[in-house]
C-alpha cells in the first residue's frame, strides 16, 4: 500500500470522527484527531531533531520536497500531493505524511488561490539544512531542537499529526510525559503549560513546544472559548504516546 493510499484512508477516518470533534469531550476531556500518520522504520542510526516550517506557495505554484520525512499541515487554502505518481488534495484543516528520501515529492497550490502550509520535519541534524520545498515555494523557519531528541528505542516507530480541541473551562490533565517525543504549534486560543515542580508559562496562537521523554507537563486551557493545538508525535509502534503519572 503507498503512502497515498494511507493517506486516503485516514481521511475517511477524519470524516467518521469529525462529528465527535465539533463537541466537548466527556467531561472536558481534550479530543484528540489524528489527521496523518507514517512509519519511520528505525530512528536510532543518528540523533534526531523536529524542524518546524510555514510554507507559502502562491496560486498555481508547484514545488518539489526530497527532504527527510516530514508532516505537512494545510493552515490556509488547499494543496495537492503527489508522491510516487499518485494524488491527494488536501483541503484546509487536513495533514499528510510525505515519506521523504529520493523520489521528489510534489505540492502544488490550485490556479485560482494560495496555500499556507506548516511542515514538520524529523530528521537526524547534518539533513535540517535541506529539509525544506525548493524554490519557488516561500519557506520561513518556525523551530529547530537545539537538543537531540533523548530515549529513542530501537525498531519501527509511528509518525503521526493530531489536532487536539480542548473546550473553554476543561480541567487541566494530569502530569504526564511522552513515550518517545512531539512537537506542538499553538492553532489558536490561550494556554498554559505546567512543569513538574510548580512552573507555569503561558502559550498563545504560533507557539511551538518541544516535548521530549523526559520533559513532565500538563496543558490547559485559559482562555476564553475552544483552543486547538497540533502535535506531531514519534513513538514507538504499539505503544502509548502518552505516559500519566501516578495520582500523588
């Protein structure tokens, strides 16, 4: 089955859980929707980083992706993705796994509109530099991890894009830190993060945050309506991307 296909697949599965998505979950529990995934086969060979990118690409502008694999994100517009001969439009609000390495990757804006797209790159540090849509795609660097990401275990791990929607009021989660790592950027609302030993630092619309194995936190919602976060995760395959702490 090609990447496409994959792809295809996992927006039906958008379209059966958008329903859910629209309201509050059980409690002011977030709702947590998987808009992507891929499989990176192993991720131990050298040390990883997250590279996080906004790529602009005017109506009717073509650009060709060879970097590492990556997430890309449609923030404002629609674009089409072709990858191995084969084609997926992605509208506003969709996400799509690109597998990367040889064999150009295609993004192409719609002749009558432009396109805004977040693209979030993993990959080990001496390939950053090149990860990013050739010309004459506008490309504006977001985020790099100055730091490695730590724990990585050996064998396939499961890349995946999720928008999570958490409801004005939501009680915060309890501590907790991932399996393996994600990066998050800030979609819209007011948040604040909490670290383990009492530290609290507001995130707000643009914000990207870093969240390796051993980073211990808790998001919540202060604003004052539904805020939404994206969050590209690796992890494991068949494990939980989130670990809880035990209640003290």
């Amino acid at each position: 089955m090609t990447m496409l296909r994959v792809l295809a697949l996992l927006g039906l599965a958008l379209l059966a859980t958008s329903a859910d998505a629209q309201s509050p979950g059980a409690g002011g529990r977030p709702v947590r929707v998987v808009l992507a995934g891929g499989r990176l086969p192993s991720v131990v060979e050298a040390p990883l980083h997250y590279k996080v990118m906004r790529v602009n690409l005017a109506a009717g502008a073509r650009t060709t992706y060879e970097g590492p694999a990556s997430m890309v994100f449609v923030l404002n517009g629609a674009v089409d993705v072709t990858v191995e001969g084969e084609r997926v439009a992605l509208r506003e609000g969709g996400a799509g796994f690109l597998p990367g390495g040889p064999g150009a990757t295609t993004l192409a804006a719609p002749a009558a509109s432009p396109a805004v797209l977040l693209q979030f790159v993993v990959s080990p540090a001496a390939d950053l530099d090149r990860a990013a849509p050739a010309p004459p795609a506008a490309v504006t660097e977001l985020h790099r991890t100055a730091r490695a990401i730590p724990n990585l275990k050996p064998g396939p791990h499961e890349f995946t894009m999720t928008r999570v929607s958490v409801e004005k009021g939501s009680p915060r989660p309890p501590m907790h830190y991932r399996s393996g790592a994600a990066i998050y950027y800030v979609l819209s609302g007011n948040w604040m993060i909490h670290e383990e030993g009492g530290k609290a630092e507001p995130r707000t619309r643009g914000a990207v945050q870093f969240e390796p194995s051993d980073f211990v936190h808790s998001w919540q919602n202060v604003g004052e309506g539904t805020a939404l976060l994206l969050q590209a995760n690796i992890s494991a395959e068949g494990s939980p991307e989130i670990i809880f702490l035990p209640p003290r």
